[in-house]
C-alpha cells in the first residue's frame, strides 16, 4: 500500500492511515462498512478490509470527525457527529451495492447498531461493542462540564514518520480525554436502546484477555437484540481488544467472512 504524506490541515495533522477506505473489487459479491473507533482511525481496518477485499467484498471504512488527528480537533466534535458521518457512510454505501453489511469495533460497534437502527441493512458485525465500558468512565459527564480533559503530564514522543502505528495515539493517551468520554458513555447508552430496532442478523465476537469490554457483551447483546433476525456470538480466547488488527487478524476475518456467507 502507497501511503500520502498528508499536509497539515489548520494546523492539524492526520495520521498517515487516517484516510477513508473505499476500495471494491470488480463484480463485488457486495460490501461491507466498517466503523473504527473511539480515538481509532481507518488505517485499523486494513488487516480485515484486505481479506475481505480478496473474498470478493468491498469495504467502506469512513473517518470518523475529530479522529486520526489530534487533540484539538477531537475535543471539537460529540457523538451526533460520529453517528452522522456513520450514517451518511452506510447510506452512501447502500446506493452502490447490494448486500450491505455495517461491521463496527468497540465505540465503531455502537455506531453500527445506531446506523443499521436506521438504515436497513443485511447484516450486523459488532467486534467487542462498547455496550460494557470501564467504570472508571461514568465520573466522566459530571467532569465534562468543567474539564474537558485532565493532563496526565506525560511526554508525548516525537512524530514518527517510519512508525506511526507507535506515536499515533501520544497525544490522546497523554491525557484523559473526559469531555470525548462522557460522549462515548452516553453513545453507549443510546446505543443499547437501539439494540432492540435491529431487525437482521447479528455477529457479535468479544476477546476473552479484553480490558476495556468485557468478553460478557456478547450475552448482553444476545439478551437485548430481541427483534434481530438471528444472533451468533463468538468469544475469542488469548486475545485483547484489538484482536481483529493486533492480535489475531486472521481468526477473526475468518469469523466475518463465514458470517457473510451465511454460514
């Protein structure tokens, strides 16, 4: 993959694999949208988005506002603009291809269930979904109105050119981002009360070693997503919560692409 040297935008940067994918073989069997993360980028969705790119499927991996930047531009966006950029992107999808699937990883999860609440679509992916969030997070909206982010005075390494995978999430990790937090948690709600509008079939897989969801969201989303046409769960062992482009990228495109086929 050639990767573009982006310029500074308004004095922000983008990550290098910040930029949308949009890639489709010829005669795609259909298309799949997939929904990074909070404080994720596109670039996360290479390892599945190349699997599913040589089965036949095209990918849509949008960006979602305020990420892939930096800490000024994540502190200027809420949560509607995360759901509506998801739900212009499955739309924008759906009017170039049939089936569509709308696949989501943690916050990218919750977007998703929003977005196919919303816009019918054929089939559901939810990759360790926030619906389950630390509880250190739920201090976060009494916080936000007053700080929206505490230093940790932490340094922030240099931007690494050779190795941005390692520098990408410096500034975001050298604080706590509370204001963005309590948007995640309220998303996480909002979320859940739409579990039951969804109407097609469901994968959810959680990571068993997962810190920050805990591997019960797949019971969770079986018990919640009553109006779904079918719900499969899968809790995969010895990985984190990055297992689809960390831990064990192979594993889990397997699990996808078995579901898209129906199997």
């Amino acid at each position: 993959m050639v990767r573009m040297k982006l310029p500074a935008l308004d004095g922000l940067r983008l990550h290098p694999d910040a930029l949308p994918i949009d890639q489709a073989p010829r005669d795609a069997r259909g298309a799949v949208l997939y929904i990074h993360g909070f404080t994720g980028y596109p670039g996360e969705a290479r390892p599945l988005a190349d699997r599913l790119l040589r089965a036949g499927w095209a990918v849509s991996a949008p960006r979602l506002p305020g990420h892939g930047s930096g800490r000024a531009d994540f502190l200027s966006t809420a949560r509607r603009d995360w759901l509506r950029r998801s739900v212009d992107a499955l739309l924008e999808l759906r009017s170039r291809f049939r089936p569509v699937y709308a696949c989501g990883h943690s916050m990218g999860g919750l977007l998703a269930t929003m977005a196919a609440a919303r816009v019918p679509v054929d089939g559901l992916v939810l990759l360790a979904p926030g619906f389950l969030l630390p509880e250190r997070i739920k201090a976060a909206p009494f916080l936000a109105p007053f700080v929206p982010f505490v230093r940790r005075g932490f340094p922030i390494p240099p931007w690494d050119e050779a190795e941005p995978r390692r520098t990408y999430h410096a500034e975001y990790r050298s604080d706590d981002m509370v204001r963005p937090a309590a948007e995640l948690l309220r998303l996480s709600r909002e979320a859940l009360r739409d579990l039951p509008a969804i109407r097609c079939r469901v994968l959810v897989v959680g990571a068993g070693n997962d810190r920050s969801v805990p591997a019960r969201v797949v019971g969770l989303v079986r018990e919640r997503a009553t109006g779904a046409a079918s719900v499969e769960t899968e809790v995969l062992e010895g990985v984190g919560h990055l297992f689809h482009f960390v831990d064990d990228p192979d594993r889990a495109a397997a699990r996808v692409l078995r579901f898209l086929a129906g199997a």
